[in-house]
C-alpha cells in the first residue's frame, strides 16, 4: 500500500460496496441471481484491503467511519447514513477477516438489514462478524439529550436559536431510529413537519425545516417509519400521523418507497404504501412516471395504479402509451385508470380503446364509458350493437354495450333497446335472449315513461329470465315516477 490516503479512499469503496449490496438486497427477491452478483462485487472491493492474510477493523461513530482513529471519507453522505444504520443497531466496531467471502457478506448484509428487535433474537450485535454493542449508559444518555433539545425546540421563538438546535438534532435523531425511542423520534418529525408548513412561523424557520426534512429522507429513515406504519400493532391515530411524516418527505423518498411496494407481499400493507405515494403528489408525480417503463410488470402497474388514484389529467399522455403494454394486466390498469381520471381527453382515449382489436380491452372500455355516464359514447355504442354475429365473444361485447347505454341513460338508446326485446331468433335462442335480458334491465336503468308498455308487456315473456328482467325494470320506473312527483 502506498500510503495512508491510498488505504482510506480503499477502505470507502469497500464499504460503499457494502451499500450497494444492501441496496440489492432490498430491489431483488431472494435467490434472485443478481443478488449474488452484488455479493461477488462486494467481495472484489475488499480484496485489496484483505490480501496478503489482512484484516480490516474499522470503528463507527455518529457521525462515520475511522480508522486508526482517522475519518474515513469525512463527509461521505452515503457512509455516513451507513455508519448510522449500524450505530443505531448497537455496533460499535466492524471486522472484516482475511478469509472473507462472498456468503459471508451475504449473511452479513441480511443480519444488518433486521429490525434492532430482531437482531437481538438472534443472536445480537455479535453476530456482525466481530459487532460490538454501544454502551447502553450512552445510548439512553443520547435519547436524554433528544429529548431536551425537542422541548427547547417547541418553546423557541428565536429563528437563529432555532436554526442551531436543528443542527443538534440532524445527528440526534439518526440515533433513535429504534424501536425503543419511536415515540420521541415521531415526535421530533411531527415538530419538523409543523415548523415546514405552520403559516404562524416565519419562511426561514419553514425553509430550515423542509432542508431538515430533506437531509433525514433517506433509505433508512424510509424504512424506519414504513416498518412502523405497516406493523399491526400500531394505532390507526399513529398511522395516519406516519402517513402524513412519509407524504410530506414527497419526491425525496419516492424512489424507495415504490422499491418496498413492488416487494411487498401483503395486501394491507400495499394499500398504506398506495397511500403514501397518492398522498404525496403532485411532487412525486415525475418520479412515479419514471416507473411506467420498468421493466417488471407489476412494478408498472403499481404506478399506473398511482396515476389513476392522483387523477392528474397530465398522466393521460402517458397512460395512452400503455394501452399497448405486452402484458394485459398493465393495460387492464391502465383503462381503470383512465376511468378514475375521467374528463373529456379520457373519454376520447376509451372511445378510440372501445373500437381498437383488442378484445378484453374493448369490453373494460365500454364497460368504464357506462360508469362515466359519457354520453358522446353513446353513438359508437349503438354502432356496436347493429353490428351482426352471433359467436359468444359478441354477444358478451353487446351486452357490455347494452349495460353501458343502460348506466349512461341516454333516452336516444330506447328505440335500439327496445328492437332487441322484441327480436326472435330461433336458431341462436339462448344467445338472443340473453341480449334481450340485457336490453330489458338497461331500460330500467334509463326509467323513461315511454318504455312501460313495452316493459308491462316483457313481464308475460315466455323466457322467465327476460320477464324477471322485465319486472325489476318496471319497479324501478315506478320508483323514478314517484321521486319526479
């Protein structure tokens, strides 16, 4: 080794290796090749430090890495963010033995990336190769100091007084992110996100807090809090407050959080991480876009799916291209999507989707035109329905059709609806009944007083599921005629 400075810049880049991997960790699914890949990678940044029977022992403070008491990449934001993951998990000092390899660092990421709880299950700091645990007289000494600074912190008036304090409390609060302190650091990011946004403060103190905000939206913090809000045990009142903490970081931590979505298995737990993301737009709008040409599928989906619960009619150029994604969920999306945007663009897009070759699209479209009530959609839907066929792919079509006339109500669609009760067709029975069956409940939908004859008539039909039909309908036009008197 040259020098000093040569064996600190290896030092780095080692453990900034180590970063990447948990990076990894977090993005693949187990057993996922890759995964593998970033620990041979990990390994190959160590082996200039470790060659020759060397070891590597570095210590970790607050504020970063030394070794032989020297910082290491003083400043470095990614090592610093790594040293505090670790000081907060009780690790004091690191060693790295001359026969590392790759499985070692697996294993060492995995037990590095455990809740504090669970690390001490199985096992504690020790298994760290070579962890050793914080003083525990320092650890409740630092919560202590916390503490002090946010009650002096909610009592000051000073601007300047003020700026200072957040300083203290950057480090302070990076060191409570455990499960022991979640009451003191919630109430540290609620005092940040009301001294951001309070119109009582003054627009230095709500600029210094959003910068506040912005150096703690990192991937830990991140984590932190989504752990948090997802576990059972946490109150609803708690959980909303995490929610609004995690939608005020917006665009800082959009990228992480659609990172945990797409490995989230649980329902509920995607539901909260949806929330988030919706909640925070429209600042995380550019970055949520970003995931529309990912190439997992499903991470696609999740963001179409995020478009349509932000409803922003910016999305609609986006969301277009889409209709042609090879898989056929993304499209499915994208078509509720665009029904939950709505407005008059949307509406275009669904008329051009209602007539395109793609037939499960088709359906979805003319099925959402109905719940829009869109009545411009109204003539290429009865275009649809003078069409002639009878394969049951069609006759499914047309019945979509007739139930989006019937939800849009448009009285222009009777004298079509009213031909399809009365039509016969011996040789496909079955089929012309089941449109007529359709027609006969889109006619009650509609509730005109023009269609009781025919609807009176329908219920002494000889198929029983067209005059069951028709008496509904007719129940619900008496219902229509007494709300109108």
């Amino acid at each position: 080794m040259e020098n000093a400075s040569e064996l600190h810049n290896l030092i780095a880049t080692a453990l900034t290796g180590v970063v990447k991997q948990i990076k990894a960790v977090r993005y693949y699914p187990a057993k996922h090749p890759a995964l593998e890949a970033a620990a041979k990678e990990s390994l190959r940044s160590f082996e200039p430090i470790l060659g020759g029977g060397n070891h590597l022992s570095v210590t970790i403070r607050k504020e970063g890495f030394l070794f032989d008491d020297s910082p290491v990449a003083k400043g470095n934001q990614v090592l610093t963010q790594l040293a505090t993951f670790c000081f907060a998990r009780r690790i004091q000092h690191l060693t790295f033995l001359a026969d590392l390899n790759s499985s070692d660092l697996h294993h060492f990421v995995h037990y590095l990336r455990l809740d504090p709880q669970e690390l001490q299950k199985q096992g504690g700091a020790a298994v760290l190769v070579g962890g050793e645990e914080v003083d525990e007289g320092q650890a409740q000494s630092d919560a202590l100091a916390l503490e002090t600074l946010l009650a002096r912190m909610e009592q000051e008036n000073n601007d300047a007084r003020f700026q200072e304090a957040i300083q203290e409390l950057i480090p302070l609060l990076r060191l409570q992110l455990n499960d022991e302190q979640r009451p003191l650091a919630m109430r540290a990011f609620l005092l940040l996100c009301r001294s951001a946004t309070g119109k009582q403060h003054s627009e230095e103190r709500r600029q210094k807090a959003r910068l506040c905000l912005g150096q703690l939206s990192t991937d830990t913090t991140t984590d932190y809090l989504v752990v948090y809000l997802a576990e059972e045990k946490t109150e609803q009142k708690t959980r909303n407050t995490l929610i609004q903490i995690l939608a005020f970081m917006g665009s800082k931590i959009t990228n992480r959080l659609m990172e945990i979505l797409a490995d989230e298995s649980s329902a509920v737990k995607r539901k909260l991480l949806h929330e988030v993301l919706v909640r925070s737009c429209p600042a995380s709008l550019p970055v949520i876009n970003k995931y529309l040409s990912d190439d997992r599928w499903f991470v696609v989906r999740n963001a179409v799916a995020l478009l349509g619960d932000i409803r922003s009619q910016e999305s609609l150029a986006e969301l277009t291209l889409l209709l042609q994604h090879d898989e056929i969920r993304v499209r499915r999306e994208t078509i509720r999507a665009l029904t939950r945007i709505g407005g008059k663009r949307a509406i275009e897009i669904l008329l051009q989707t209602a007539a395109s070759d793609d037939q499960d699209l088709r359906r979805q479209a003319i099925l959402s035109l109905g719940a829009m009530r869109a009545a411009v959609a109204s003539p290429t839907l009865m275009a649809i329905l003078k069409q002639k066929g009878w394969s049951q792919r069609g006759i499914d079509l047309k019945k979509d059709t007739i139930h989006a006339l019937g939800e849009i109500r448009d009285p222009e669609a009777i004298p079509e609806l009213l031909k399809i009760i009365k039509k016969k067709s011996w040789l496909h029975r079955q089929l012309n009944n089941e449109l007529r069956v359709a027609a006969t409940a889109a006619l009650g939908d509609i509730a005109e007083e023009t269609t009781r004859y025919a609807l009176e008539k329908a219920t002494n039909d000889k198929d029983k599921a067209v005059a069951r039909a028709a008496a509904q309908a007719l129940m619900q036009l008496n219902k229509a005629s007494t709300h109108e008197r």
